[in-house]
C-alpha cells in the first residue's frame, strides 16, 4: 500500500518497512527467548514497567503494517496543513508556491524538525525535473 500524505511524513515512515519489522519480531523473539516476564521481578519497583505492554506494542507494530496516510483518510481530521493542500487542489505541498512562509507545520515542527526541510528539497527536485523536461522538449523540436 503506499502512504500518502501532503506535509510528506509519510515518506519517511517506518511502519511497515521490512527492516523496521524484521527488528521488531527479532526483539519480541529474544524477550520470549529470555523469558524477561519471569525476572524482571527481581529489579525495584521504580526500574520496571510493563512487560505485557511492551509485547502488545510489539504486536502492535508487526499487525499494523499498512496506514493509507492522510489521502486515505487517515492523520488528523483538523490537520491544517491537509486542509490548505485541499482547499488549493496540490497534489502535495511541495507542489505550493507558498511553501516557505507557510506556518501551517507548527504542530509538527517539535516532533519532526525536518518536515519542511524534506519538503523544500523535494520541491527543488521537481522544480528540476520540470527543468530537464522543458530542456528535453525544446531539444526535440529544434530538427
């Protein structure tokens, strides 16, 4: 399934990506292996925390492996940024012409300090590829 979104944290994300899962069976394997549930009593009461918790977030991560992202209806439903891409009819919002003042990433700045960054990038690529497409073309009708 591909993820999609129009801030681009999809592009980035983990979930379901094979080496992501193969460390997160390999962990769940090695808890079971060493049978951690049993001795982890055996630490003080401020130095533990919930080993069943843990295996069910480990299930968590290998069962949920696909998320259609905000496109597919899924992410916040007041994301602002989802809302501004919409309403403008961008595909992404490296595709907006306002992409370097805009303030709408503020709620995920502290979380994601690259988002915008990615996106600058990303919209210096196809700025590019337009580029080299344009060239190509003028290339082409000059016999």
């Amino acid at each position: 399934m591909v993820r999609e979104s129009y801030c681009g944290l999809c592009d980035d994300c983990q979930l379901g990506h094979p080496e992501f899962l193969a460390t997160v069976a390999r962990l769940r394997e090695y808890l079971d292996l060493f049978r951690v549930n049993w001795w982890a009593h055996c630490f003080p009461e401020e130095e533990s925390f919930s080993f069943t918790e843990l295996r069910r977030a480990l299930d968590w991560f290998l069962t949920h492996t696909e998320c259609p992202g905000c496109k597919g209806g899924k992410g916040l439903d007041l994301c602002p940024i989802r809302a501004c891409a919409m309403a403008r009819g961008l595909p992404h919002c490296s595709w907006c012409p306002d992409l370097e003042p805009c303030d709408k990433f503020e709620h995920l700045m502290g979380q994601f300090p690259q988002v915008k960054i990615n996106l600058r990038r990303r919209q210096l690529k196809l700025k590019a590829l337009r580029f080299h497409e344009q060239l190509a073309g003028d290339k082409g009708g000059k016999s």
